[in-house]
C-alpha cells in the first residue's frame, strides 16, 4: 500500500472557525510533512515531523497547528485563518527524513477560508 | 534564497510527439532532484530521485538526466499520449527539505 489519504478532500471555513486537517499513511514511513500550495506557485514545506517528533517548522504561523499522534497519523489543527491562508495543503510521507528519499503525496486539502 | 526553475510553464504536444522540459537549481551542495507526475485532482507521484552528476533515468517512455555541475535536469517524454497530460514538478534537496519549481504543464492534444 502506497497510498496517503488526507480528510476531508474540501473544507470552507470562517475565520473564527476551528477544523482539522487530517492524513495518514500505513507505509511504516517514519517522516511526515505538510506543504501548502497556492495557485501556479510551487508547494510550500511547512512542517516536517520525524520519528513522531516536530523537527521542522518553516517558520509558519501560529494559528496553523501540527499534531502526529502516531506514526501513521499526521493532523494540522487550524484556528482563525485568514483569507489567503486559501490553498491547497498537502500532506506526505517518507522513510527517510532526511529528504533525499521519495516523498509519497496525498491528494491534498483545498481550503478556502471565508 | 534557493530558486528553482522550471521552463517551459506550459506546453501544449500533439500525440505522438516527444517533448522535454527543463529544471534549473543552484549547483552548490547538491543532495538530490526529485521529479514528480501530478495530474489534476490526484497525488503528485514520484517519478524519479536521481542524486549522481551524469545521472539518466527511465521510466517506460519517460526518461531524466542530471548535470549536477551546471545545476540543471531534462525530463524527456517520447512519444507523448493524452493521458501523460500533468503538471510536472521537480524539487532539489541541499541541505535542508525539498525546494519545488512552479512545474511544467504539459498537454498532449489527441
């Protein structure tokens, strides 16, 4: 199984609204990411969890909250968003955190926030 | 700032064609270049990691090489089909995570 699922596939959000963005992976990949991708730019690293552990924040702001309850597991907590925080967030998955191996995408959260 | 390139933006091959398009990086400190497939509303799927200067990669009709020294990979494409119409993303590796390019759309007219 190659697959990462990410839940739910749509989300519309008031800025005052608290939601969850979830993913998961069963590949036994010890690194998991979040990326966020507005229209025709690159995706964005925003975290980078290792070993259940966060070890790479890029600096991205606090209303945007990871969580890794598990190996399997990756959520992104959201709270009072802003509009351009609209984008597409994708979840990944490696066995290496280091980055040099392959990276295993879901098919991504659309966001809008309202 | 790390930049990486993509060119051409967009494309658009008649079936049949072979096409390629190019990934720009800094040289310095290379780690790694990943290429990726993404079709609309699916999951980017790796194609290839490729990590040695001199690299050439294939995948059924599609292929990659890597020039490390001057920071740049070809991903090339023979014989393209419609259903090899996706964005394609490379993203270089230094010292830290994945930086990605903007992508190359591609089209592949019937």
């Amino acid at each position: 199984d190659t697959e990462v699922t990410q839940t739910p596939k749509h989300l519309v959000m008031g800025m005052t609204n608290k939601k969850s963005l979830k993913c998961e992976q069963h590949m036994g990949h010890r690194a998991m990411y979040w990326y966020k991708q507005k229209a025709k730019k690159p995706p964005e690293l925003m975290f980078v969890y290792s070993y259940e552990k966060l070890s790479i924040n890029e600096s991205v702001p606090s209303r945007f909250s990871p969580e890794c309850p598990n190996s399997s597991l990756l959520n992104l907590h959201l709270h009072a968003l802003q509009p351009e925080d609209s984008a597409l967030y994708l979840c990944a998955s490696s066995h290496d955190p280091t980055g040099g191996e392959t990276q295993y995408f879901g098919p991504g959260t659309r966001l809008l926030v309202l | 700032i790390l930049n990486v390139e993509q060119s051409p933006q967009s494309l658009h091959v008649q079936e049949g064609d072979s096409t390629n398009f190019t990934c720009s990086f800094p040289s310095s400190n290379f780690y790694a270049l990943h290429w990726y497939r993404w079709e609309t509303a699916k999951s980017p799927e790796a194609l290839f990691v490729m990590t040695l200067n001199g690299d050439e990669k294939k995948k059924g009709q599609i292929s990659a090489t890597l020039n490390t020294k001057e920071g740049y990979s070809y991903l090339y494409i023979k014989g393209s089909q419609p259903e090899d119409s996706a964005t394609y993303l490379c993203a270089f590796k230094r010292t830290r995570q994945l930086t990605f390019g903007s992508g190359t759309q591609l089209t592949v007219l019937p």
